[in-house]
C-alpha cells in the first residue's frame, strides 16, 4: 500500500549530478566535498555518491556517526564550528573540521592528545557575510599561527569562508581575494603551503561555470548544486548544462476540493502560526486540499507543482491550500499531486515523517 505524503528518491539523478559537478571541478583544479546535510545523509544516497566522489561535508557529528555506521569510508568533514562536548566523537568519526575558536580549538587539541590522534583543522574566516570566524586579517593570521605553532595534535589543513547564509553575501573574484590573500600571508608565515583554499559552496561553483574564480581556490562544498540543481540557474545566473532536478520528487495526496470565496469571513486575528497574512478577493474559485503541511516540508511555497495552473494559497502545519481554478487538468479527492523541491523543502522532507521511497 502507498503511503503518502512520500519523498520518491531517484540515485541514478544524484549519481549523474555529482558525476557532472565532479567534472567542473576537476576541469578546474578544485576538489569537490559533497554536501550532504540537505537530505539527512541518507545512506543509500551517500553510497551512491561515494562511487564517484567519496569526499563529502555534513554539518551534524550525528548523521556523520550514522555514515560512519552505514559503512561509509570516504573522506568526511564537519562544517558546522563543532561543540566541545562533541570533541570526541568528531576526532573519531572526522578526518577534518571546520574550526574558528581558540578555546575550542585547544580543547580538540587535548582530546586529539588523548586519543593519540592527529586531526585536520580547517580554519574558517569571514570575507563579509558575517556568520562564523574571525573577520579581520590580523586575527585569521594570528589564529593561524596559533594552531600551527602551538597545537601539536591538530594539523592546519587550510583556511575557508562560507557566502549567501546570513549576510546574503554574493561571492565575487573581489571577497574570494581576500581570501586567497590571507591564505598566502598564512603561508608566507608558516613556510609551507595550505592544503585546501575552501571558496564556499553551490553559490561559488557559479563563478567556476563563468571563468571567474580565483585561481588559489582548490576547494569547494557543493550541496544543493549536486542534491537539486535550481540555484546555479535561478539565483547565480550560472546554469549548468546537463544537470537533472528530479533527484527529489514530492507526492501528495488530494483530500478534498471545491469551490469558495477566496477572501476570509469575519474579524481577523492570527494565523495557526501567529502571523497575519494577507488576503486578496478574488471572488469564487474552485481550490483544493492536499495533505502535506509546514510539518512535512516548513514553506509549501517552496514547492514546484508539475501540474501547471496550481497556485499555493497557505495551510497549517498539516495541510496546505492550493487554487486549481485555472488548471489544465481536472484535480479531484485521491488524486496524487507531484511537487519538484528547493533546498529548503528537501531539507525539512528529508528530515520529517514523510515516507520515504528509492526509485
């Protein structure tokens, strides 16, 4: 018996994808990590991936144990600035991650000590979007230095930064400079070369397709550019040729439709969310429920319907609304409705209740 709302996983898409990205990269003289953290590292998915490219990224020590676990051998490393308290498992399970704390970064090297282990660190920086790291050149080099020089049990891999998270930073040949040139003067004080100069992410990969990146960037971690392949094209004027976005397809079911006002009756207060949306007349239309909701994927809005005329009204954490008035096809109760997604819908689908099928 199907079950729905379903999450149809297609790996020979993600197998092409990660092949096609690969490429570029090698063309390039970039090493490609791949991330996984957007589909949960599912296992099956991951040891599709690792037959082409076994260097893969994840930000949980937990879904990085659960590869692990799942017999996955490859090169992984954790790029969320890690916990103290995870300092163990990481060393154990990681062989690099991302660090931008002096504090933290001496307590890896005590527990690395312990654990009669050395352990690559990756030293990330801010070029301006403003998330992790130190900002300003004297403190990325005096860091640096610090790891270098002073934490016998901790290897100085390379110097990174992250672009388009929460300061919606663009990354340009400009800000990816800067980073080249503090990668250099840590260079020139350490004697020796960095091993990984990390650009960034899918967002960065656009300057590869346009000629455009710095020749010292060695490195990048690309997620949603392999895992669904939109943004190269719709936000980075960048499109990849030959990329498939049918590696995630979303089907829901229809639980009702019928024809209504489209402007709410009576005194306005909040939505099932506290926010107060806004609401246009425009007189009856036929619309339709479907069962899937905030729960299942956070913004519905994000979801691209295969069924052309359907337009997303709003739901609850269980339901989402959808206006059929001018669809090409009749939409009835037990239809199935499917939806192709964006990285914020994979990322909640992967990760929630929804069923989970491989193609």
């Amino acid at each position: 018996m199907n079950r729905y709302p379903r999450l149809v996983i297609n790996a020979e898409a993600i197998e092409h994808n990660t092949r096609l990205v690969q490429q570029l990269c090698r063309d390039n003289g970039i090493m490609l990590s791949v991330v996984t953290k957007g589909f949960s590292s599912m296992p099956k998915l991951v040891s599709s991936i690792s037959k082409i490219n076994p260097i893969f990224s994840d930000s949980r020590i937990e879904t990085i144990k659960q590869m692990r676990e799942a017999g996955i051998n490859g090169h992984i490393t954790l790029i969320r600035s890690p916990m103290m308290s995870e300092a163990e498992d990481v060393i154990n399970n990681c062989n690099m991650s991302f660090h931008v704390d002096k504090a933290v970064l001496k307590h890896f090297d005590e527990v690395a000590g312990r654990l009669s282990k050395k352990h690559d660190v990756l030293l990330m920086c801010d070029v301006g979007d403003l998330r992790e790291g130190p900002f300003y050149d004297e403190e990325v080099i005096e860091l640096a230095e610090y790891i270098e020089n002073d934490l016998s049990n901790l290897y100085l891999a390379g110097l990174g930064t992250e672009f388009a998270c929460y300061g919606s930073i663009r990354p340009t040949p400009k800000n990816l400079g800067v980073l080249s040139d503090r990668a250099t003067a840590i260079e020139e004080k350490i004697g020796r070369k960095l091993k990984y100069i990390s650009g960034g992410g899918t967002s960065s990969l656009a300057l590869v397709v346009q000629g455009k990146m710095p020749e010292k960037i060695n490195h990048l971690r690309v997620g949603e550019g392999i895992n669904i392949g939109r943004e190269m094209g719709e936000i980075w004027n960048a499109p990849l040729e030959g990329i498939r976005h049918d590696v995630f397809t979303l089907e829901a079911e229809v639980t009702e439709t019928r024809k209504k006002p489209t402007y709410p009756i009576g005194e306005f207060a909040v939505d099932a969310f506290g926010q107060e949306p806004e609401y246009v007349d425009r007189g009856d239309r036929t619309r339709a429920i479907v069962a899937l909701g905030k729960k299942d994927v956070f913004d519905p809005h994000q979801l691209i319907p295969t069924v052309e005329g359907i337009d997303f009204l709003g739901g609850s954490s269980d339901i989402t609304i959808i206006d059929i008035e001018d669809c090409k096809e009749e939409i009835k109760a037990g239809d199935i409705l499917k939806f192709g997604l964006r990285y914020p819908t994979m990322l909640f689908s992967s990760v929630t209740d929804v069923y989970k099928v491989y193609e």
